[in-house]
C-alpha cells in the first residue's frame, strides 16, 4: 500500500520525513495540507491528528505524527537510516533529540517569524534572541563535522535528515552556508545523493503559490 504524507511544502518537518521516504525508496505520495488556509485547525485535520500539525504518515491502519517517529519507521522498514551498531544508533537519536530541541525548533519559529507572519505583528525583540541561539547551534554542528562526511558514522543517517530539514530553505532567518564551511559541506554531501530533492520539489506548496 502506497504510504501517504499529509504534509505542505514550506515544512521543515515534513521534509525530514519526506525525505526519509524518498531516500529509502518507500512507495509514497504527499497529500497536500492548506496550514497557511488554516486546514490544522479544522475539525477533519484533527480527527487524523489531534495535535494539529504536520507531517502525518498514514499507511494500512497505521497513523503515526512527529517526524522522528516516522524515520524510525522508515528504519523499521527497511532498515536504513537508524545507525549500523547499537552505539550509533543512539549516536542518531542523541543528535536526533538536539536538533528537535536546539536546531529545528528555532529555525522554524524563526524562519516563520520572518518570513510568513505579517511584518506588523513581528515580535522584533523575539527575533534577535532566537537568531542567537540558532547560531550557538550552528556552532555546535559546524565543529562536529570537522574532519567529517556524515554526522553520524560513514554514511546517512536520520541524524543528518533532522538536522538538515531547514537548511536547505532559501527564507532568510539568520542562517548563510557560507559562514559555516563544515555544515556547507555537508549539506553538499546530502544534495549529491541520488534521489536528493529541494523541499519545494518534494513536497506541494511553496511561497510562490501564496504571491
């Protein structure tokens, strides 16, 4: 049974477990959600997800929400992506729980602060203050991956498709892969996997669409 994705372009989240299933070659389709027409907050968005937001993956009876559980299913599935020895595989959810707690979280108000809410109601003083943690983060990454290719071990792993999901957005919101050259080269390394594609060409609905 083809795997559905509700998710929307502009998702940083989403993307992470979109390009879980992209990668790993799961039969997936995307199903568009209307977030910015307010389709999470209606009362058929919140049957299939009460917590009102996206990604949902729904697949023969199985609903999962929040886009770590989905690329542990990815892994359950096919059994990529998790780590290739018990260290590494909590080598993944360490970096894994970070980025949700330190990176993509931020990045996301942030980005949404500057980008998508009316320039009106921009909490001005908000934005500065998560702009600094971003880069504290970035830091963090950007020394890690000294000296290497992949966050975690020799290749792919969920650790690199979490903490990549917003820095492949062209917003801005605080982050230039020129100032960091260790995170600038591995994002290189994640475009040039096959299969590889932006955001805005694997998931519906862009900043074009709203203009």
């Amino acid at each position: 049974m083809t795997i559905r994705l509700y998710c929307f372009g502009e998702s940083g989240n989403a993307y992470k477990a979109a390009l879980a299933l992209e990668l790993a070659g799961l039969d997936w389709e995307p199903v568009y959600v209307d977030f910015f027409g307010g389709e999470t907050r209606g009362e058929a968005f919140r049957k299939l997800n009460p917590m009102g937001e996206v990604p949902v993956l729904v697949e023969d009876g199985v609903t999962l929400t929040q886009s770590g559980v989905m690329q542990m299913y990815v892994t359950e599935k096919t059994g990529r992506f998790g780590g290739a020895t018990p260290e590494e595989a909590r080598e993944v959810m360490r970096w894994m729980f970070w980025d949700n707690h330190k990176l993509s979280s931020q990045a996301g108000m942030t980005r949404f602060l500057m980008n998508f809410l009316p320039e009106a109601k921009r909490p001005e003083g908000v934005i500065p203050f998560l702009q600094g943690r971003l880069k504290a983060a970035y830091g963090v990454l950007d020394a890690h991956l000294e000296g290497r290719d992949w966050i975690v071990g020799h290749g792919l792993s969920h650790a690199d498709l979490c903490c990549c999901g917003y820095l492949f957005y062209p917003e801005p919101f605080g982050f230039e892969r020129a100032d960091w050259p260790n995170i600038d080269r591995w994002l290189s390394n994640v475009e040039a996997l096959p299969g590889w594609k932006h955001p805005y060409d694997l998931m519906p609905g862009s900043p074009a669409d709203r203009a």
